[in-house]
C-alpha cells in the first residue's frame, strides 16, 4: 500500500515537477519571477521606445506578452521596419532580427526599383535594403532601458 503512495506520488511529481517539496516551490516561484522580470524589461524598452522616438514612429505593434514587436520609423528620405522577435520569454535580448529600409517615394536615389514589363504586369515595386548592420546591434545589445 506504501508503495502504491510512494509511486503515485513519484508519477504526479515527474508530471509536474514544481509539486512538491519546499525546493521545487522555490524552483517554481524563482522561474515565474524570471519570466515576470523579462516580460517587465521588454514592456519598459517599448515603453522608451515611444517616449525617445514617438514623433519618427509612425506605427508600432508588440504582442501581449511582448515578446514580439515591430515598429515603422519614417523620415523624410526613408521608411525603416524593425522587427524584433524573442523566442525564449525570459529573454530581454531579441533571438530574430529584420530590419529592413524602404525608400520613401519621393527619394528613388535610395534602393532599387523593380519593372516587370517582360511578364506582362507593367509596374513598379521598391525593394527593400536589408540593414544587417542594425541587426547585429540590436542582437548584442538590449533597446534603450529605463534609468
């Protein structure tokens, strides 16, 4: 009968591994307050985001857990597009980067421009430039935080 318990409770532990002794409460509590503290610092870097650079966003979206966020700076010579995913939420630090940069329509000096006339479609499209070098700095280094 003993053992019966004694497997019973092994079994519902190895389901749950935060049930139990004192340890894996701690363990438990510990992890929540990691991904709570992550949640907070990806929320305050968007938060700044806005308040630094609010007048050149011209649109900005994040998910409820912020752990994806995209946002559009415009100026007058270019649209830019970042978009910062985090795949692990106790990341503050984004694991994917694009940022991608759209001449603006009265500047077509900057990037090129696509003409489809061999297929038919007459037209043209601008191709966005892949800013790598913005990338690599937003993957070593957080978005601005708080003081």
């Amino acid at each position: 009968m003993d053992s019966d318990i004694e497997e019973s409770l092994r079994k519902r532990q190895r389901k749950h591994p935060f049930i139990g002794d004192s340890f894996s409460r701690k363990k438990f509590i510990d992890y929540v307050g990691e991904l709570l503290q992550a949640y907070v610092d990806r929320r305050e870097q968007v938060r700044l985001i806005k308040e630094l650079y609010g007048n050149q966003i011209k649109e900005l979206y994040h998910s409820l857990p912020y752990h994806m966020v995209e946002f559009v700076l415009d100026d007058s010579d270019s649209k830019v597009t970042v978009s910062l995913r985090y795949a692990d939420l106790l990341s503050v630090l984004p694991t994917r980067i694009r940022v991608l940069a759209w001449p603006s329509k009265k500047s077509s000096t900057i990037g090129a421009t696509l003409n489809r006339k061999e297929n038919g479609i007459v037209g043209s499209h601008q191709i966005p430039a892949r800013l790598s070098y913005a990338e690599d700095a937003l993957q070593t280094m957080s978005l601005p935080e708080g003081v």
